[in-house]
C-alpha cells in the first residue's frame, strides 16, 4: 500500500509546468525581492496610497541552481492568525538555495494593518476581508490593491499555492488542512496527495465552485480557477503560538517541497486521516457573554452542550448546542460575542471522501 501511495504521488505530482523547463539563470523578482540561482532574496511587495494609505507587503524569494516548480507559501491574509505567520518566517532559513529545484517565493504577513492593529479577521484599513477579495482592483481600496499585486506577482507565476492560515484571536482552532476539490479530476487528485503529503491528520474537504463568483474570491478558490495546485492547512488556537504547532506547518511546508521534487527530504504522508466536511456554523442570535464548554478537537453529538451564551449582567443564559454529530474544527475562545458572531463549527466526519459536489445555482 505504501508503495503504490508513493507511485501515486510521484506520478500526480511530478515537476509542475512548462516554467520549471526554463533555464534558470536569471533572477526571480516579487516585489523588491531579486533572488538570482543559489540566492535568498529579501524584500516587499509595496502598494501605493490611493484612496486610502500605502502599505507594504514582506516577501522573500529562494532560487534554486536546477530547473523545477515555483511554490507560493502566503500566511496572514488574517494578520492575528499568527500560527502561520511564524511559522512561514521560520520556513525560509530552513531551506539552501543551493541543493533547491525551481523557486520558492514566501509571503508570510499580507495583512499588515491587521497583524499592527491586532484587527481579527479584516484589514482594518478599509474593514474587507483581505481573504475574500481576489483578483483585486488596482483601482480599488487598499486590500483590493494589495491583492491585485498579490494575484499578478504571486498566484499568477505559481504553480502550486500553499495558503496557511490558524486559530485566530477568537477561534479554539484544532489543526487540519483541506483537501480542495474543483471537479477536475487531475487537478483533484494532485490536490489530494498534496493535503496527505502535508501529514496532518485531520483534512477537510472543500468543493470550489468555479462557476460561482464567490467561490473564487479567496486565496485558494482564485488560485484552483487559474489551475493552480493547491493545499490549504491551519494550526494555532486563540492568538496563542505553540512550538508544536508552528513545527507542525512547518514541517508540512516541507513535505510539500519534497513531494514537488524541490528538495531532498523524507516524510510519511498522513496514512489514515480524518476526512471532515465542511460543517455547519452555530452563530450568535443576539450579542452577549459567551462561555465554552468544549475544546477545539472534541468530538460531538447532536445536541450536545458546546457552550452558554448571557447577556451583558451575567443573566439569561442560553444554552449553545451542536447541530450535528461531528467534530468541533473551532470554537469561540473569547467571551466576547454579537449578534451573527460564529460560535463554534462543527464538522461531519465521513468513513471516505464524498463525491465532488458543486453548490446548487
């Protein structure tokens, strides 16, 4: 069995497109960051004032001295998911140039107002998600610019996409990635011993609409409609940085470059995983206090007790109950709560993955 996961994964993932047969002797530039062959470059991705102020976006490019794939690791489209933002500037010192096939372009903070401001979930300049608005408008206000530089520097010259993400300042996250589905059964496939390769345990299945507009306004939805490879993972719970998680994604990104032939590594994709739905999201009918009584990672039952939501004076509690059986992918961490505020997401668990299954028009 093991054997012919690992003919799987070299057939499904073997060197990318037609721009890793390209020679390698000039440099690769994002931004301000010029990597030439056997160089790591530092620099940023820079989006001018418009409407509303400039802001600049760190990026750090590894050229490697042999032909091969570009790979895009991006982090903290939500800037206090900081899990992954760690994690992707531990990335870059753990890779040498000069034993890497093709190019490795790291961008691990875009969200910077967010991460500055201790903003959860938007880009407090503008107050969008800067996780829902790809391909960007050049004309449009500072995520929307930032994206557009984003999708036209990065996404774009990338042949794999690796979107990492975590448990925000309110979120009792668990760790998991997704498995992202477009319906396209090479792209599919590849995208699935991808998610194993990255070796967490626990994957979410995601089918991507591409004939819908918002299936293909984030990261990983824009990057699949261009055809792009894609995984997606998250680690972290509440803000908080644990060594175990950060080693985790880590260690995923890793594996990920490895699978890709970029650099030599050994590593044991995830063997019986977890497969998850998306699940169903219990939120806040009316603003108050709430109190946790699961974890993150704890499986329930339907009606089961996830937590009690009061109002301001302590009073009325209500009790939060799961919708289903499933696993509890995050939970609120925080007391704070308004109305429509996302409580807790619990996920179905499937014995194997569903067939492909696009949202009904």
């Amino acid at each position: 069995m093991k054997a012919t996961l690992a003919a799987v994964i070299l057939i499904a993932l073997t060197p990318l497109s037609a721009a890793q047969a390209q020679p390698t002797a000039e440099p690769f530039a994002v931004g301000t960051a010029a990597a030439r062959p056997g160089e790591i470059a530092y620099g940023a991705i820079d989006v001018p004032a418009a409407a509303d102020a400039a802001t600049s976006i760190p990026v750090i490019v590894v050229k490697g001295v042999r032909p091969g794939p570009v790979v895009a690791f991006v982090a903290g489209s939500h800037g206090t998911e900081y899990t992954s933002i760690i994690a992707l500037t531990q990335l870059a010192p753990r890779l040498d140039p000069r034993q890497l096939a093709g190019t490795v372009v790291i961008a691990p903070l875009l969200n910077v107002a967010s991460f500055e401001q201790m903003t959860v979930h938007l880009n407090p300049v503008d107050r969008k998600g800067m996780n829902a608005q790809y391909p960007g408008d050049p004309a449009g206000t500072q995520t929307q610019r930032a994206l557009a530089l984003v999708a036209a520097q990065i996404v774009k010259r990338a042949d794999l996409v690796v979107d990492l993400h975590g448990g925000d300042l309110d979120e009792d996250l668990v760790p998991y990635s997704y498995w992202m589905r477009s319906g396209k059964a090479t792209q599919d496939a590849a995208s699935r011993e991808l998610a194993l390769a990255f070796g967490l345990d626990r994957i979410i299945i995601e089918d991507v609409d591409l004939a819908s507009p918002t299936g293909t306004r984030t990261l990983s939805g824009y990057s699949i409609s261009l055809g792009k490879k894609v995984v997606v993972a998250e680690a972290g719970a509440s803000g908080k940085v644990r060594p175990e998680d950060v080693a985790a994604l880590v260690d995923g990104c890793l594996n990920v470059l490895a699978t890709s032939h970029m650099i030599d590594r050994a590593f044991t994709p995830a063997a019986h995983p977890v497969w998850l739905g998306s699940g169903a999201r219990v939120q806040a009918e009316s603003p108050g206090i709430f109190a946790q009584a699961v974890r993150g990672g704890t499986y329930v039952s339907r009606g089961m007790l996830l937590g009690t939501l009061t109002d301001y004076t302590g009073r009325d509690a209500r009790k939060i109950t799961s919708p289903s059986a499933g696993l509890v992918t995050f939970i609120r961490g925080v007391p704070s709560a308004w109305k429509g505020a996302t409580l807790a997401n619990v996920a179905p668990v499937f014995v194997e993955p569903p067939p492909y299954q696009s949202a009904p028009h």
